[in-house]
C-alpha cells in the first residue's frame, strides 16, 4: 500500500500510520494547528498573552502583538518604544506619555500638539488645554495650573482685585506715596491729585489765589476772606457775606456768613464781626441788658457817681437822686431850717428853738446826733443825748461810739488797744474786707484802695498801662517806633520782626531777619530778604525760595515772573527777555525773516 502522510510526516511502514511533523495534525497531517497549538501533531498549548494566544506552530514562540516584547508577550515596550516588535522610538515631548502599541502621545498638563511639543494656547490650560482661563483684566494664565499671573495694579485668583489703597504695580507690592487723598496709579503708582493739591506726591497745596484740579482756577474771594483750595468757595471773616464776600452783614446780623442774630438790648450796637455788644451810656452786660451798677453811669459804666449820703445817680445821665432830707446837685447839702423829708418839701412843726430832724421832721435829736436838722453827728469826744457826755476812749486809733460811747477801733486796725494793723489782704473795720487788688497791687488797710505796681493801673490794679505808657500809675511814656509794643512796667520795646535798637528805629543789618534780627537770610543770587519773614525776593533771571533756581525757558525778569515773546524759535535771555534769533530771523522778537 501506498503512504498518504504530507509535510513531511513520517509513514509507518507497518501500518501505514502518520507521524505528523511539528505544526501538522490531521491523518495524512494535512491540518495546520489550530491557533493556540503547536508542536508535533499540534499537541502542545500556547501561552502567549496579549494577543490572540497564537504562536509559532512548529517552534511555540509567541508572536507579540503591536506594543509588547517577551517571550510571553506579557511585557509591554521599554520606555520610549512602541509599535510591532518595540522597534520604533517614541516623539514624545515635554514628559508626555507614549502609547507603547500606537506611539500616540498622551500630553502632561498644559501641553499640546501632536507630539505635545506646544503649550495650551493663550486663554486655556490644564488636560488636553480642555480648560478655560479665567484671568481678567489682561491677566494670563499658566498653561499648566491656570493659576493667573496679573498686570501691574491687580491680584486676586482671577486679577479681578485692584490693589488695595495705598499700594500699586506689579503684585502690589509697591508702596504708593501720595499725600492728602491724592490717588495712587494702580499700575504706575503716578499720583493723581485731588482737587486742592500739586507736586508728584501731591504735597504742595495751591499756592495762594489759586484752587481745583491742577490749581487751575483763580480764586475770587474778597476781604480778607479764605478760598476753599478745593472747590474754590469764600470762607468769609466774621462780619462779611455774599459769593465773593463783598457785603458787610446787615444791621442785627453778624459773625461769619452774618448767620448769627444779634442780641443787644436798650439801643446796644453788635459788632458785625464778634456780636459783642457796644452800649449805649448807662448801660452794661453781654447785651447791654443791665443798668449801670449803684454808684457808677455813662458809657460803659466807668464814671462814678459822686453824689453824697449814699445817693443813687441816674444811670445814664449821673444825676443824683437824694434821699429824703437832703438836697443839692449832689445831695451834700441838708434841708434847710424847717424843711424836711422827701425832696426837702415837708415842713416841721417843731417848737422854736428845738431841733427838726431832717429825714423824719421829729422834734429833737436822737443820742448821737445834733444841730438844727439833726445832721451832725457829736463832735469827737462826745456822745449821747445832745452830745452832753464824755468819751473814755484814750489809745491811738481808737473811736468812741457817738450814740453809746462805746470805743472802737479806726478802719484797718484792731485788737485791745487798736495797735494792730489788718493783715495783707485785709482791710476795713474790723479788718473784715477782703482786698480786692489785682497783679501784686497792695491795699490799703482803713479804705481797701489799691496801690498798684508798675505797669497796672485801675480800681483792681487789673489794667495794663496802654501802649505806649509804662511804670507807676502808667506816667512814664515810651517812644517805641515802627508799631513796637512796650513793656508796661520797665517800658522796654519789644521790636517787632526785622526791626532792632532802643527804640526799634533800626533795620536789621544786611543778611540777618526775624525777631531781633538772629537769623541769617538765606537768598542767593543777590536776592533781596524780607527783614521780617526771611523771604527772598529774587532779582532778575532767578526764582525759587532761595533764589537759586535759574528762570525756566520761556520765562524771564524778576522771579521769572514775566513770559518771553520771540517768534520764529527765538530763545530769551532770561535776565533781560531779550530775543536771541535763530538763523534767518532778525528784529527785537525775531518777527523779521530774510528774504
């Protein structure tokens, strides 16, 4: 019989049976193995991974597929190979991840592109740039995190916080400097003052005459009044209303913007810039609202009356009212025999030859008193019923007592035997006043009259000598010159600043000012210094406070205060303001050009 093995399989030669070779099976082993077989007559079992579980039917090695090496093929490619046997060498940028089958990059965080070789684009960030950005106010964002990165002037998660005042550009971390409310520049920290102000740190206020923005506009306030640096209104002087402050306030009103009524009574006229009352004779008090007090009339209260036996005067007019029983412009003269009582016009009924009382037109006198109106009192050493008894009372500065014969002591003394006198500050009978004297003033012990020291004057010692008066009782005269007040009590001058001598009749020397003159100017350029403040008035071409700041172009004459007018791009002298012409120009403002 004839063999039928194939592939090389070998026939039995008894039987006729097939020995199949390494990857065949079958009778005649005409069969390949089946997938996961292989070997002899396919009787072994791959075991491959990763794939269909394949592998060579004669040998059994694995045939791996894309992207794993092995001889299982259980292990994935090395790091930076992929594909079919791992022999392709990964693109990958920037710590991306390769595919280990495909070598398709799996991109970090933040980055792009086919081999993630490209940052997320502006505004996005983060996985696959799947993120948006969420910085505002020209922030970007940081491809990887998204975290913002802010423009000068902002912060905050999002750059949506501007910087906190007082601070300014990048991360505010900057400490702004303006002054007096000025508004710092988030970015650039450049000041942007507020009205009233100038100076990069806004820390110059508007020169005098000027205020707003800039210190652009000029103020219009008049008498003495003060403009708001700010908004430019007139803060009037008491006494003075209207925009500008040109009216004086009306009668009855006063004080500032005249918007306080005045309250002075019985014809009182107020002061338009205090409301104090000026009175009229007679009268006294914050509002003229009291007569003058017993004793005193006219104006302001400062005559005396000078009507006798207690007397009142007419408060205005200083005439005197007499009590009963006494008569004349004064009240010193008694009635006369006969008469009495009020106004003297009561007449006595008194038997002829006794006495009628004054006051009371009673016949006789009482103890103590005597003569035809019971006027007198006893004469010294007398006392009692019609003065007919002795005094006992011997010691110096020792009365007796008209009516009882009592003795007593004279004012400004006591003890037993009246040789005491009333103690500093005490004065009167019994020594039971207090002094009243002001400013060292000594009193004197019987009457409390003031003695005052030099330099006062006054009841109470409590005035000071008016300019110009000094010493005891204010009687020696000073000659200060130049508006210089005097000491009131050694009548000394006291000079004024910028003024020096005796009698202030000096300037200070050349480069000294102030008070006495101990301060040295400080002008360069031989500018002139104001004696009394020290200010530099400077001469021609210079300004600044010292007077040694060249004039700015443009600007020339005394503190530059004068504006250059060459055409043509003439240039100024700064002294003169004379024209320097530039090249074809000619004429006293360069006006001129050659033909």
């Amino acid at each position: 019989m004839k063999c039928v093995c194939e592939n090389n399989a070998r026939c039995d030669p008894v039987s006729g049976r097939c020995s199949c070779s390494p990857g065949w099976t079958g009778h005649n082993c005409g069969k390949a193995c089946d997938s996961g077989h292989w070997g002899a007559d396919c009787a072994e079992t791959c075991s491959c991974r990763n794939g269909d579980g394949g592998c060579d039917a004669v040998t059994g090695q694995c045939i791996c597929e894309a992207g794993f090496t092995g001889n299982r093929c259980d292990e994935k490619c090395p790091a930076g190979m992929f594909g079919l046997g791992c022999l392709h060498r990964c693109q990958c940028e920037n710590r991306a991840l390769c595919d280990h089958v495909s070598g398709a990059c799996t991109c970090q965080v933040g980055w792009t592109g086919t081999f993630c070789e490209k940052p997320c684009p502006q505004g996005f960030y983060g996985l696959d740039c799947q993120k948006k950005c969420l910085c505002l106010n020209g922030g970007s964002c940081d491809h990887i995190t998204g975290i913002c990165s802010c423009p000068s002037g902002w912060i905050g998660p999002s750059c949506n916080l501007t910087c906190p005042a007082g601070f300014h550009g990048k991360r505010c971390n900057q400490t702004c400097v303006c002054l007096n409310g000025g508004i710092c520049h988030l970015a650039s920290g450049e000041c942007v003052c507020t009205p009233g102000w100038i100076g990069p740190k806004c820390a110059d206020e508007c020169p005098a005459g000027f205020y707003g923005a800039d210190c652009q506009q000029r103020c219009l306030c008049q008498n003495g009044a003060t403009c708001n640096k700010t908004d430019g209104k007139c803060l009037c002087e008491s006494g003075w209303t209207g925009t500008a402050c040109e009216l004086e306030c009306a009668a009855g009103r006063f004080g500032v913007d005249c918007q306080q009524m005045c309250d002075c009574e019985n014809g009182g006229q107020c002061n338009i810039k205090t409301g104090r009352c000026r009175c009229t004779s007679g009268w006294t008090g914050d509002r003229c609202e009291e007569a003058c007090k017993s004793g005193l009339f006219g104006v302001g209260c400062k005559e005396r009356c000078r009507c006798a036996h207690g007397a009142s005067c007419h408060h205005v007019t200083g005439d005197c009212q007499c009590p009963p029983g006494w008569r004349g412009k004064l009240c010193d003269k008694v009635c006369l025999p006969g008469m009495f009582g009020e106004r003297c016009m009561q007449r006595c009924s008194c038997a002829q030859g006794t006495s009628c009382h004054h006051v009371s037109g009673e016949c006789g006198c009482p103890p103590g008193f005597t003569g035809n109106g019971c006027e007198q009192t006893c004469i010294p050493g007398t006392f009692g019923l019609n003065c007919n008894q002795v005094c006992q009372c011997s010691e110096t500065n020792q009365f007796c007592h008209p009516v009882s014969g009592l003795c007593y002591c004279a004012p400004g003394f006591l003890g037993a035997k009246c040789d005491q006198i009333c103690e500093d500050g005490r004065y009167g009978p019994s020594c039971e006043r207090e002094c009243q004297c002001q400013n060292g003033g000594k009193c004197a012990p019987s009457t409390g009259v003031c003695e005052c020291p030099a330099g006062f004057i006054g009841p109470r010692c409590n005035i000071t000598c008016p300019a110009g008066r000094y010493g005891v009782n204010c009687s020696q005269v000073a000659l200060c010159g130049h508006g210089a007040q005097n000491d009131p009590i050694i009548g000394r001058c006291v000079c004024a600043p910028g003024r020096r001598g005796e009698g202030c009749n000096q300037g200070c020397p050349s480069g000294w000012f102030g008070a006495e003159c101990n301060q040295r100017c400080n002008c360069s350029n031989q500018g002139l210094c104001d004696p009394a403040t020290g200010n530099c008035t400077c001469g021609l071409g210079w300004t600044g406070d010292r007077c040694d700041k060249e004039c700015p172009a443009g600007r020339f004459g005394a503190n530059c205060q004068l504006k250059c007018r060459c055409h043509n791009n003439g240039s100024c002298d700064r002294v003169m303001g004379t024209c320097r012409c530039g090249p074809g120009y000619y004429g006293h403002l360069c006006e001129h050009g050659v033909n």
